[in-house]
C-alpha cells in the first residue's frame, strides 16, 4: 500500500509521538511530518507554555521542574483520547514511566536520535532550555544523553537516527518503519 494512504488510515486510531534528547530534532520532524501525512501537530512544550501563558524558562523557574512534569503528564492524559496527532514531545517526557504507559495507549513512539556534537550545534543558539543553559558543550550533553539512553530506547518502537540527514529523508523512514511495525509490506 502507498506510504499516504497507509498513514491516513493509521492515523484513524493512532498517535506518533517524535521523542529524544534536545535538538534531537523533534519539532522540525512533526512540522514535516505534519505536511507529508496530513497529521495534526501537537508540540507539547509549546502548548504547556500557551496555557501557563509563561516561558518554558518562567515555568522552570517560578514553579519548579516538578510542576512542569506535572504539566507534561496532564497534558499526555488528554492527548491519549484523541488520534491523527503527531506529537513533539519534551526532551524529558519519556523519562517517567506514567507518561510512557499514558503515549503507549495509542501513540507508536519515535524516538530520534543524535551525536552530542550534533546536538550542540543545533542548540547552541537558543536560551530556551533550562536544563541547558550554562552547560553548552559536549561534555555535558553527552553525560545527560548516556544518562537518559536506557529510558529513551527502552521507550521507543522505533529509533530513527537525524545526523547529517535531509528531514525528508527521516520522515520518510519513520513512514517506512512505522509501517514495518505494523506488518506491512513496504
Ligand atoms: C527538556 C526538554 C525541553 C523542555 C524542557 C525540558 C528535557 O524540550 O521540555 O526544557 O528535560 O530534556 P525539547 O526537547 O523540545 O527542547
């Protein structure tokens, strides 16, 4: 079956959700991904930041980060009554087990992945992460993504790498992958 008319009727009773560490490239996948497959795009971080009407930054800060785990949760309770989403998960979502069991429900989870120095690059220009700011360099992120590693894969259905690729090009292998998840012929 062609990859389009596979993903509109997946998408009937499924969600995707793209996780992985920051800069892993989560939200340009769900922007594509949107495009390519006619999906709904959820970005959780974005829509916690709507609701609170404060900064991922101001959340951390006045609240604390439990709060806006917290937030990441209530938000994954609604998202698991509704399908057709592709979700930009939060770097840290994966990392509790309720929000794993919550995506489980009905979205297949994606998880993207890239070397540190990748990362670094494609963040180093932006204050907008708090677990970040003050540690941009390759050090730190390699120690928090070998720290997280084992929640991340063990989380996943699918690992598709981004290095030094088109987001084309990963999009259609998270399609593709998809598809063989599901028994397809591809
Ligand atoms: C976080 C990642 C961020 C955001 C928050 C915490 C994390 O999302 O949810 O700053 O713990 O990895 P992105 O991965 O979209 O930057």
């Amino acid at each position: 079956m062609e990859k389009t008319e596979w993903m509109k009727n997946y998408l009937k009773t499924h969600n995707v959700a793209l996780t992985g560490f920051m800069g892993a490239g989560k939200s340009t996948a769900a922007k594509m991904m949107s495009r390519m497959f006619d999906m709904k795009p959820v970005e959780m971080d974005a829509l916690i930041a709507e609701r609170e009407g404060m900064t991922i930054n101001e959340i951390f800060a006045k609240f604390g980060e439990a709060y806006f785990r917290a937030k990441e949760t209530a938000l994954l309770k609604e998202l698991s009554c509704e399908n057709g989403r592709i979700i930009s998960c939060g770097g840290g979502t994966v990392l509790r087990d309720e929000n794993v069991a919550l995506l489980k429900k009905n979205s297949r989870i994606v998880l993207l992945t890239a070397t540190a120095e990748t990362i670094l690059e494609r963040v180093k220009d932006s204050d907008d992460r708090p677990i970040l700011n003050g540690h941009k360099d390759v050090d730190f992120i390699g120690a928090l993504m070998e720290k997280r590693r084992r929640a991340y894969e063990q989380a996943a259905d699918i690992i598709v790498a981004t290095d030094k690729r088109s987001i084309e090009d990963i999009c259609l292998e998270i399609a593709e992958s998809l598809m063989r998840l599901e028994e397809c012929d591809v």
